[in-house]
C-alpha cells in the first residue's frame, strides 16, 4: 500500500464517520480501530504516517510480532480476537491498550487472576452477542448488565471501559439495525460505561447512526 492510497483510504473513511456522527451530534465523537489482522507491519506504518493511531490484532502472537517490528511508534494496540485462556498471560505481557473480546465470567475470573499474580490491570470490554448467532461469541443480551456488575464488582484488575458487539450478519438492514439497538440500550444501563463499540467496514454507518463511539475497520482501509 503506497502513502497516497493509505490517505485516500483513510480520508474516505473520516469523512463517511463525520458525516454520520454529524446525525448524532456535533458533540458526539467516534473513535477509529483500524482492523490490522491481514495486513504486514510496513502496511500498518504506512497508515500510521497517513495519521491513523489505534490498529487492532485477533491474534496474540500476531499482536506481539507487529508490536515489536513497529516498536518506535506510539501506536495504541487493541486485541481484538477470541482469547484463550492459554494465552492470556502473552497478552498481559503486550499490554493492550483495550481488550475488546470479554466474551464470558469465566474469561473474566481468569484474566482478573494472572493480572493480578502480575500486578497489572487491563481496560476491557464486554463483548456481547447481541445477533444472537451461534457463530458469534459474547454473552447473551439478556445477562450482559448482570454479567457487567459481577465483573466490576468481584474482577478489580479488569477496568470494564464498556461494550462491544458485531452487526447481525445479514443482507438485511432491519436485522443488523436491531442488533446495533439492542447493543445502545445495554451500554445504557451499564454504569460507567463510556465506549460503545460496534460497526464495521460494511456496516459502520449506521452503527454510529445508533450510538457507536468506536468502529472497528480493517478491509476498508487496507486496500
């Protein structure tokens, strides 16, 4: 990817998220994740220098590889993925700037107890499967508050930053819309909440039509 299809890239993308926030609010502010699992560590420095900031990984060792390649860059890594529990102390380790895939209490008992052996504390969010697919993780809408207490209460070491979900998959727009809905109204009830993050390469816009603050990005950008 040459420097000028980076910015093109990135252009299109901020100016499609100015113009849905703008429906929401002059005040309402979206942050960008550019979706970084496909693509190579020079591809990833040539976004950051086209002035994009916050890259996500799904895969811990993926993680660790770019985080050291592109080690003098300030960049703010997410995790993205499904975390094994095998994994879970490499990922302390690459401290992630967010967790974005809490996806269970026992996910969370785990990671609360090796933060804790290693002193640390790690910004997550919940993930939800508000789609209600087999294929998706995440815990059921109808538990996600429930299950967001328990974690603030009983797992310190988590510091719960607030909610993610990824759009039904579907061809039809009401589906994917419902789910965005039912992701809004649990981040509603969830106290101290402040990220709600949903949307992506194809479905982004009206994610932050119903509330997204956070947008996850990858095959839009990396083109």
């Amino acid at each position: 990817m040459t420097q000028n299809q980076a910015i093109e890239n990135l252009d299109k993308i901020i100016t499609k998220i100015e113009f849905s926030r703008l429906q929401v609010s002059d005040h309402h502010i979206v942050q960008l994740v550019a979706i970084s699992k496909y693509s190579e560590a020079s591809d990833i420095k040539t976004l950051y220098e086209a002035g994009q900031r916050a890259f996500g990984e799904n895969k811990v060792q993926d993680l660790k590889e770019k985080q050291e390649i592109l080690k003098d860059l300030p960049i703010a890594w997410h995790f993205v993925g499904s975390l094994q529990k095998n994994k879970i102390n490499n990922l302390i380790d690459c401290n992630p700037s967010l967790m974005h895939s809490l996806d269970s209490l026992e996910l969370a008992q785990e990671l609360d107890k090796k933060l804790k052996v290693k002193n640390k504390t790690m910004r997550c969010l919940l993930q939800i499967n508000s789609a209600y697919e087999e294929s998706k993780s995440g815990v059921d809408p109808k538990e996600a508050v429930s299950i967001y207490k328990q974690i603030q209460e009983k797992y310190t070491n988590i510091k719960l930053q607030g909610i993610m979900s990824i759009g039904a998959h579907s061809e039809d727009s009401t589906k994917i819309l419902e789910s965005f809905q039912i992701t809004r109204a649990i981040f509603n009830q969830c106290d101290g909440a402040t990220i709600c993050s949903m949307g992506m390469s194809g479905d982004f816009e009206l994610a932050i039509a119903n509330g997204s603050n956070m947008i996850r990005v990858g095959s839009a950008l990396f083109k």
